[in-house]
C-alpha cells in the first residue's frame, strides 16, 4: 500500500504544465498518509517457556547446621523481591553505608546523566522532527554592480537592508522521522535500565564486599587464637625441652607450625585492606577514609525465605535483559528509518518580510516580500547506498536480537548456577561444621594424651594443623551463605520494580523530563 501511495504522491505533484503543482490534491494525499510509518513495528520477544531454571528439581528448603549461618532457607516461587532486598540481612551498619554510596557513588551520578542526555536527545529530535522550524532572518549588504552591464559609464555602490520571517516544514510521510524518534526514546529506556544495572551492581557489590570483610576478620581472628595457642604450646615444650621431657625436633617441629600460622597472617590483612580500599571507592570516598564502618559476620542475619521468580518473570525485571531489549527495539526503529529513506520526502518552505533601501523603509507596506514552495524530493539512483543502508539495518536488527537471546540465556545461567550454590554452600557448611567439631574434640584429645605419653608429638602437631584447617574452612563456609545469597537477589533482578523510589530519587537527583510530540 506504502508504494501505492508513494506513485499517486508523485503524479500528484507532476506539473500538469509548466510551473504548475497539484497542491491540492498533494495536502489531501499528505492528510490520508499521517501516521503511516513504513519498516516493522516492533513487538518484544515472547518469554521462554518452562518453570524452573535447572534441569532437576531444587529443594524447598536447604539443609540445616548449629548457627545463624546454618539455618534453613526456604525458595519461594513467584514471590516478589523488595526493593532493599539488602536490608533482610538486617545489619544496621551495611544499611548506612548503603545511603552514603547511593548517594555520592560516582558510578551511578555518570549513569544518571547518561539518562539525562538521552532524554534531552529525544526533546531535540521532537522539536526539529515534529514541529515547523521558524527563523528570523535580519540583514544587511553593500555591493557595487559594473555599470557597464546596464549601458552606463558607472553606478553607486547599493546598500539593502532586510528583515524577514521564514518557515519550514518536513512532512513525515513515511514515518521516517518517527521511526528515528521511536529509536531516541529505546535508547532512552536503554539507559534508563543501565542506571538500574548500575544501580543493582553497587548495592550487590557492597553487601558481598561486607560479607567478605567481615569474612576476613573472622579468619584473622581465628589464626591469632589459633597462633596464641601455638605459642603457648610452643613454651610447654620448651619447658619439657629444657628438663628432659621433649626432644629437639619436637621444639623445631612446633616453632615451625607456629612461623606457618603467623605467615598466612598477612595476606589475610592485606585482602582485608583491599575490600575495605573498594568498599569506600563504591561508596564515593577515597581509600584513605576511616569513616567506613566495620563489619563482623555477627552483624548479618541471614535471610530465611529467598523468593525466586519465574523464567518468563526474569526477563521482564533484569536490567540486562530489559537493555538489550531496548537495544533490539532501537535497531527495529532503525530498520524503519532506513526504509522511510527510499521513498518521497515532502517539504513546504515559506517567507515574508521587507526589503528596503533604508532600515525604516524595511517596514513599510510597499517593501514587503514574501515567498512560498514546495519541494518533493525521490531518490532514484544512489548508486545502492540507500539499499545497503537498509540491508545494514536489517543485519543490525539480527545481531541485537542474537545478543538479546545470548543475554537471557546467560541471565538463566546466572540464577541457576547461583541457586545451585545456595543449595551446595547449606551442606558444604554441615559438613564443615561437622569437621570443625571433629577437629576440636580431636586435638582436646589428642593433647590429653600427650600429656599422659600416649601420643606423640608428630600426631599432636596433626591435630593442631587439621584444628586451624577447619576453623578457617568453617568461616569461609559461613560467609559463602551470605554471599550467595546476596548472589541471588542479584541474579534476579533486585527487586527495583518494587522500589517507592527510581534510583536517581534515592540518589537525591531529580529526575529530567523526557518531551513528547
């Protein structure tokens, strides 16, 4: 139909005779095309199909162990992610940090402007697409024609002065311009769920620095007691040593376990110092900030119910996936921009004003000037590039909607492997748990037996390597449950949609209007 028209267009506007244009029938041609945009109308992909992310079924529940860190967390399907999904974990001082990184993360401040320039790009693209351009136009020359050209010896140098008014009008007969601000206003919710992206990554990325801190001080902890112990065991023996009691390889023995716990020491607080340097650069302060709280796993409760969304639920809440869909919708528009390039492009131009000899004269009646056209414009030999730039078009659409299905595939891949953790960390901390206490009760025992001559020393020093081993090994089981879990809301989205607040609110930012034709 979009051809037809563009033939009746163009004999419409044919001169019957010379100087002659249809207008008539042209502005009733124009009224019948409005709101015809040629190229596809964009339509997002249907949601996969299927209930679950894994190829078995999860649990309802996973296992239990003694602690807070060992209780059990129930999947809840379909149920809905608060918006501060971190403050389940109910630890005051991560809720502060978070206000002072949402408020000064420089992260988020870029990605709110990037909003805004996006949205200041559509308004632009409204006024110079939507609406006549109106100039005003004030001049004035001097000029000195040969006088010879009009059978005279010489004439004076002419000064002309003008004032006018024009306008101009594209009409967009096929959408073409429409298409391009279809394209401005994707790229606007592109950015707009980047900023949620970008949102999502700093608060995930400050409750699992958080966990890990505090990770790092309970492994610290535990290696101190752990050496203290050492140490006083490595003066028992010095005392035996000394009376005739213990060899001299017994000592060695038990100073070299000693210089061994003492040596995993600093690497410990320099992975402490490190998180802490990130945790204050997210949080928008330098490195040297001593204002950053300080976190124990004590602090953390962790959360006993962990909603998990449906398949075709998660792709219309993450960030990623809603971007790329807005990136596929973008080179949809573009399809339409570059189609609306091959066919007539009509535009109505128009002026009045005065021209005069003196600025005064410019005003009178007698000076006024003023001029009206029209202007159709159809391509016909462009040597292909019109149709390459649609072809282009058209393998730009099938990339982005390649990326778009690799972006779901991978954010499937997310939440499946992140719930499998969640699953392996609440057994991985029974079974640590278990080998702490087995741990514990052995070197107890172990050095009741030393002490009667029952034991060597060799086994005893097994004993405490295996104690120090599982201390730590149970830590860093405690604060993968929180880790993962925080994991979780990631994988899903976290919760924005349910947010009272857009994240540049909650920064304190107003947010930038976005025009509209």
């Amino acid at each position: 139909m979009v051809d037809d028209l563009r033939h009746v267009i163009l004999r419409a506007c044919w001169p019957r005779s010379p100087g002659v244009i249809n207008l008539t029938a042209l502005m009733l041609i124009v009224s019948m095309l409005t709101g015809c945009a040629v190229g596809p109308d964009y339509h997002p992909p249907a949601p996969p199909a299927g209930d679950r992310f894994t190829s078995a079924p999860m649990p309802s529940e996973t296992a239990v162990s003694p602690g807070d860190a060992g209780a059990a967390q129930h999947f809840v399907l379909g149920q809905d992610i608060p918006g501060e999904w971190w403050s389940l974990f109910h630890c005051a001082p991560l809720n502060a940090l978070m206000r002072d990184a949402l408020a000064n993360s420089p992260n988020l401040a870029a990605a709110w402007a990037a909003l805004r320039q996006a949205k200041e790009d559509v308004n632009a693209e409204v006024g110079n697409a939507l609406y006549p351009h109106v100039d005003a136009n004030l001049g004035v020359s001097r000029s000195k024609a040969a006088g010879l050209a009009f059978g005279q010896e010489d004439l004076s140098p002419l000064t002309l002065y003008n004032a006018s008014v024009s306008v101009s009008y594209s009409f967009d007969l096929f959408g073409g311009a429409r298409r391009e601000l279809e394209a401005l206003r994707a790229q606007v919710d592109y950015q707009r769920f980047q900023l949620e992206a970008v949102y999502l990554a700093l608060t995930a990325n400050l409750v699992t620095a958080s966990v890990r801190e505090a990770s790092l001080r309970a492994q610290i902890e535990a290696t101190e007691q752990v050496a203290s112990y050492q140490q006083a065991q490595l003066d028992l023996v010095m005392r035996q040593f000394e009376l005739g009691g213990a060899s001299r390889p017994a000592v060695l023995a038990q100073r070299s376990l000693l210089a061994q716990t003492r040596a995993s020491l600093p690497a410990l607080r320099q992975s402490l110092d490190q998180v802490r340097h990130q945790m204050a650069v997210l949080a928008g302060k330098p490195p040297s900030d001593a204002s950053l709280p300080q976190f124990k796993l004590s602090d953390f409760s962790l959360p006993r119910t962990l909603p998990v969304s449906l398949p075709s639920t998660l792709v219309r809440q993450r960030p990623d996936i809603l971007a790329a869909d807005a990136l596929l919708h973008q080179a949809s528009a573009k399809v339409g921009v570059a189609t609306a390039a091959m066919y007539p492009q009509l535009t109505l131009t128009g002026s009045y004003g005065g021209e005069a000899l003196t600025p005064a004269g410019v005003f009178k009646p007698a000076s006024s000037i003023w001029s009206l056209g029209t202007n159709l414009l159809q391509p016909l030999f462009h040597g292909g590039q019109l149709s390459a730039q649609k072809r282009a078009a058209v393998a730009a659409y099938d990339q982005a909607a390649a990326q778009y299905r690799e972006t779901v595939l991978l954010a499937f891949q997310n939440v499946a492997d992140t719930l499998r953790a969640l699953d392996a960390d609440a057994h991985a901390l029974t079974a640590q748990s278990d080998a702490w206490l087995s741990a514990r009760d052995t070197l107890a025992l172990s050095q009741q037996q030393y002490r009667l001559g029952a034991l060597s020393y060799l086994a005893l020093l097994d004993a405490q390597r295996q104690y120090q081993q599982s201390t730590v090994n149970l830590v860093q089981a405690q604060a993968a449950r929180y880790a993962d879990t925080a994991a979780l809301f990631q994988a899903l989205g976290g919760g924005w949609w349910t947010a009272p607040q857009s994240p540049e609110a909650k920064a304190g930012k107003p947010e930038a209007p976005m025009g509209s034709p």
